[in-house]
C-alpha cells in the first residue's frame, strides 16, 4: 500500500498548495518594494493563480472528504472547517484590530467601524471605508469565498443532495451575476464572482480522482471552462484572465491524473510546507512589511539591493510560517476542534490562499470594488 493510499490524501495537490502559497506571496513583492524602496519592479502577476489554484484544490478535497463513508453530516463538514480556518484567521484580524487601536498612523483605510469590525470576523463581505470590499485583515477575502463554498456542501449534505451538481449549478449562477453586475454594486453581491468556478471545476476533477471516469467529467469540464472564458471576455478581460480556468484546470487535473505515478515520489520537506501553506498565506504580510521596513531604514542603497532583499522576505516568509504552523496554527486548531468537538483535522488540502494587504493581481479586480458605500 503505496504512502497516499494509506492517508487518503492526493499528496501532488499537497505540492501544488506550496507552488500555490508561493505564487501569492510573489505577487505581492512589488508592492511592498514600491511603497519601501521606491523602485518600480515589475510585478509578478501569479498571484491571482494562486488563488484560483487553491479554490480548485478546496473543490477536490470536498469531494473526497463528503464521499466517505459514512457520509459526514452538514454539521460535522462545517465543524472541521471552522476548526481548521477560523482559528488563525482570527488571530492575525485581532493583530490588525490592536494595530489600529494602539498605533492607527501605521495602518491605512481607517477607521473601520464596529459593524466592519464584526462582519470582517464572521467572514462576510464587509466594505471599509474607501469603498472596497475587503476585510479588515485583507488577506481573508477568500475565506469569505471559501465559507460561501463550504455551505453550499453542507446545503447538499443537509438535504441529500449531490454536493458536485449543486455546487455546479451555484457557480454557474454566480457567473452569469458576475457578468450582469455594474460598477455601482451591493455589498453581497461580492459573491458574485467567477470564480467560483475553481471550486466547481476542483469537485469535477475529485469525482474524476475517485470513479476514473474521464468521459463522464469531460464535458462538465468544458462546459465550466465555456462558461468562465465566455464572461471573462465580456468583462473585457486580458489574456491571463481568459485563460485562467482553463489553466487552473490543466494544472490540478495533471495533479490528479498524475497522482498513482507520481505521487509518493513527494519529497517529505514539501509535505511539511503543505502544512504551513496556510499559515504562510495569513502571515506573509506582515513578513514583507518588516524586511522592507529594514531595507527602507539603510537608505537609497537598499534600492540596489532590491532582489536580495525579495530572496530574503520569501525565504523568512516561509520559515516564519513553518513556525506558526507548528507553535501557533496546528495547537489553535486542535483546541477549537476539542471545543466544537470535531476531530482535529489532519493533514489535506486546507483553504486557499488571499492576498495581502494592498493591491495586487490576485485582489479581486477594482472594478468590483470601487463602488460607493452603500
């Protein structure tokens, strides 16, 4: 029995999470360089890969997990999740709450209000007071997403209904939202993305993983990519993001397909990172803030420096996340598992990764966000 069997796990996706985790925290260098340094350095525009990336991983592992059997109930599936996101998530929100309170010249977009406050902790679509709709911790935009897509499985557990049609049917809906949605939009209806396509392609290529049936997910697959593409170029969307879907799919369907060759060829050091890919995705920010706040503080001279300086903020970013996740993330996640009385989660493909805070490619797009207050 080969290492994957034996966890039940698809250990190349575990792969992906870190190249994933990675591409976000790329995405982010430039800004960071900018507002620092000064330099104008290209910016990597991975980032919103990353996250779509992540979104199908999320689809194939809810696959996988509401297949078992016993089938999970709605309540325990929503427990697990609680136990593994909320945690940290929390922790570093409450990070930027303190921040604001005791130093708010160090903080931008203030001040947030109470309301703002408890939306951006319950994972909701909040709107700051510069119109965006964003967190307070703005890295856990995606978790909203990610909560939207966890109760639409537990609506079809709950219901006994087949968790990959419906979620199908939900992300089609938000799509055709997406396209049909102006510039002056409601605060809910940031749910209408697209991108909730990631997680409906991710759940056709986990039915794809357990049955073999290839022909059975072709189609689906084309439709969704069909579907993506077609409101993307009515979005007036570049190439990158016409092709985003597409790519997401080719990438994490080569992982799974690939997954009885290749998969216990995974080296452990990646494992180990998988692990931390969450706590990488909530904590890198504040790691590239203080390596380009010490830079910043040589003067001019760091500007030469720049790309040493990017080598050192991405491998401190990482070290620092391995160490929160085994110090801070896994304890926090195995006591709010004993308190809601799920069994602490393992190891698997976790939530995707968001941006940090300040712009990136990976944000979703100004657009959707520039509206006025409502």
């Amino acid at each position: 029995m080969t290492l994957a069997q034996k966890s039940g796990q698809v250990l190349l996706l575990q792969a992906l999470r870190v190249a994933a985790a990675l591409a976000v925290v790329l995405s982010h260098l430039s800004d960071q360089q900018q507002s620092h340094l000064g330099t104008d350095t290209a910016e990597l525009e991975v980032g919103r890969l990353g996250v779509a990336v992540f979104f199908g991983i999320s689809g194939v592992v809810a696959v996988l997990v509401t297949s078992r059997r016993p089938r999970p109930t709605w309540w325990g599936f929503l427990v697990r999740r609680l136990a593994r996101i909320v945690p940290l998530a929390w922790l570093v929100t409450t990070l930027k709450l303190v921040t604001v309170l005791t130093a708010p010249g160090t903080v931008a977009r203030l001040p947030p209000d109470a309301p703002y406050v408890v939306l951006s902790y319950a994972f909701l679509p909040a709107r700051a007071v510069d119109g965006l709709v964003q967190p307070l911790w703005t890295v856990c935009w995606t978790l909203s997403l990610e909560f939207a897509f966890y109760s639409v499985v537990a609506l079809a557990l709950a219901t006994r209904k087949d968790p990959v049609r419906l979620v199908v049917l939900v992300a089609l809906a938000c799509t055709v939202g997406d396209v049909l949605r102006g510039d002056d939009w409601p605060t809910w209806a940031f749910y209408l993305d697209r991108l909730a396509l990631c997680f409906a392609v991710g759940m056709l290529l986990g039915r794809w993983h357990l049955d073999g049936r290839r022909r059975r997910c072709a189609l689906p697959l084309a439709a969704l990519s069909a579907a993506w593409v077609t409101a993307s170029l009515l979005d007036g969307a570049g190439v990158a993001e016409v092709l985003l879907l597409p790519g997401v799919t080719a990438i994490v369907g080569t992982a799974v397909a690939s997954e009885p060759r290749l998969g216990d060829r995974v080296p452990r050091v990646v494992l180990h990172l998988a692990d931390a890919s969450y706590a990488l995705y909530l904590v890198h920010p504040l790691v590239l803030a203080a390596v380009f706040e010490a830079a910043s503080a040589l003067g001019p001279s760091a500007q030469d420096w720049w790309l040493a300086w990017d080598g050192v903020a991405v491998l401190l970013s990482v070290l620092t996340s391995v160490v929160a996740w085994r110090h801070v993330d896994r304890p926090l996640t195995r006591l709010a598992g004993k308190v809601l009385g799920a069994r602490s989660p393992g190891r698997g493909p976790g939530p995707g990764p968001g941006p940090g805070p300040g712009p990136g490619r990976d944000d979703p797009p100004q657009h959707r966000q520039d509206a006025a207050p409502h």
